[in-house]
C-alpha cells in the first residue's frame, strides 16, 4: 500500500497544504472544527502513528517528558517512581532524559522533548536554559520546574522547589551550635542556582555565628562520589583539619564518608558530617552519625501533579 503524504491529507480533508502542516505541527492559530477534520482525515490515511493520530484528536500526545540531571540520584528516582505510578493508569507516558548536569545537554534534551510533541515537560535544570524553557511555555508546551529554580521574566513557570538558602542555612548553624568553627564544605558549580542558593545559606549563617570564612575550606565538585573524596583529601592536609564537614550532596557524602573511613578518622568522633539529601546507604551508618536534611519527594510530587495535570 502506497504511503500517504501530506499531500493527500489536505487534499481529503481539503484544506491547503500550510493549513495541514499548522494542525498536525500543533502550530499557529486553527479553529477546532478545522483541526478535527484535518487529523480525521490524517487517521483515515494512516499518516502519523496511530498512537499519536489518537492524542492528536484533543491537540495531545499524552507525553510528557522529564528531564533530570542524573537518573540514579535517589531523589530523582523516587519522584519519578511516583509519578509513573500516578500517571500510567491515566494513559500517560513518561521519556525520560538525563544531563549530567550539564548545560547544552539540557538544552539538547528540550529540543528533543519538543521535537517529539511532549505535552508537557518537567525538568530540574542545571541552569543557563531559562531562555529556551520560556520558548517552549510560548509554543504551549506546560513546563513544571522541581529541584530547581529560574528567572524568565514575563512567563509563568510553576517553581517547585524547597528553600536552598534556608536548607544550609539550617544545617550551617546546627553545626555551629555544637560548637564547631572550622566547617569543610563541598558544594556544586557555583553556576547552578541551587549551589548559589546554598553557599549564600551557609554564608550567613557563619557570619551570624562570627566566625571567619577561608576559601581553603570550600570545595567545589562536580556532583560525583570521588567530589567528596578529594575534598576530604583536601581537609585533611589542611594545617588545622574541619571539625565537621557540611555536605551540599548525597554524593558528595557518599565520597566523604569513604574517604574518611579510609584514612581511619572516626564519624562523628573526630569529625561530624552533615548533608543536604539522603541516600540508602547512610543507613550502614546508623541513624545517630549524620546530620541529614531529607528532600520530601511525595510532597513534591504532588504539587507537580497539581501543575500538570
């Protein structure tokens, strides 16, 4: 059987060539008698894929894309767990993208969620994609933010995040209150607006505390276990070594914590770790030896379901 064409589409539904680009791109201004007979005509012909031509019928695809900076991060793998649990009864499928968290593969990631006619997409950007993000809420694609944060003036774009800033604040001054002074940080590229959010709550909460900040006790990682293991490193060579050590990443912990058992130094005798995020095996700790702010991915779901749905 011969393969239909756009051609042929316009010429059964009898509308022009442009007319049927615009409904079946889901582009420009068609009024709804024109763009039902236009996918009745293209689902008569077979030509899109049946499952789309369906989604079609209502201008949906029932897709929505997700877009993440790592999909073993236990956060991200409990929300997404959630949501398809959510979704899938109502015929609602998932694609999901990694960045790595980097910045042109996020944006790589958007082209190809629009490219494929995604409802709607929710992302925790690594930062520098606010532009492209408000484009796509322009084109009528329904963008949700979560873990994150950005500024797209003019366009509304639901956020949903916790307070950062407050997060290391809190566990900032936690750890002063327990009478540490030298406080080892690891905390993300200072280009990510989470990282930012946190420095700045860690930041204040030293300076209320009046100690004196050193550069030499901060590091900056790359999101990865063997982060946290060069920081430790790092500490420990220092003349005067961190009494604790405030960790702005699961993974960073994860790191520290190996690195700290490997050089034999006592948690949290000799030195008390805190961390913003949690993962399954801090539970080979006990619960008693990190300080840990836990992320709530079930009440973050459903806030995301309220936006997207």
């Amino acid at each position: 059987m011969k393969k239909s064409t756009i051609k042929d589409v316009a010429r059964v539904s009898n509308f022009s060539i442009a007319t049927v680009s615009r409904v079946l791109n889901g582009k420009g201004n068609v009024s709804p008698d024109i763009a039902k007979k236009v996918l009745d005509a293209a689902e008569q012909l077979q030509y899109i894929p049946n499952q789309l031509a369906r989604g079609l019928k209502d201008q949906k695809t029932n897709l929505v894309g997700i877009v993440v900076p790592d999909l073993k991060d236990p956060y991200f793998v409990e929300v997404i767990a959630l949501l398809e649990q959510r979704l899938q009864p109502e015929n609602i499928q998932l694609l999901l993208l990694q960045t790595h968290y980097n910045e042109k593969q996020e944006k790589e990631a958007l082209q190809q969620l629009e490219a494929k006619h995604v409802d709607s997409i929710l992302i925790s950007s690594v930062g520098g994609n606010d532009k492209e993000l408000g484009e796509l809420v322009v084109k009528g694609i329904s963008v949700v933010l979560f873990h994150s944060r950005i500024k797209v003036n003019d366009i509304k774009i639901p956020q949903i995040t916790e307070d950062e800033e407050a997060n290391a604040s809190l566990l900032t001054a936690q750890l002063l209150e327990e009478g540490h002074q030298l406080i080892g940080v690891i905390n993300g590229s200072k280009s990510s607006p989470n990282a930012i959010d946190r420095y700045v709550g860690y930041v204040k909460s030293m300076y209320t505390g009046g100690e004196v900040l050193d550069s030499a006790y901060t590091y900056e990682g790359d999101y990865s276990i063997e982060s946290g293991r060069k920081a430790v490193k790092r500490f420990l060579s220092l003349p005067k070594r961190p009494t604790a050590i405030l960790s702005f990443h699961p993974y960073f912990t994860i790191g520290a914590i190996a690195e700290l058992n490997r050089q034999k130094v006592r948690i949290p005798r000799d030195i008390t770790i805190a961390s913003l995020g949690s993962d399954p095996s801090f539970a080979m700790l006990g619960d008693k030896e990190l300080i840990v702010h836990e992320y709530r991915a079930e009440l973050d779901v459903e806030e995301i379901l309220f936006h997207l749905i």
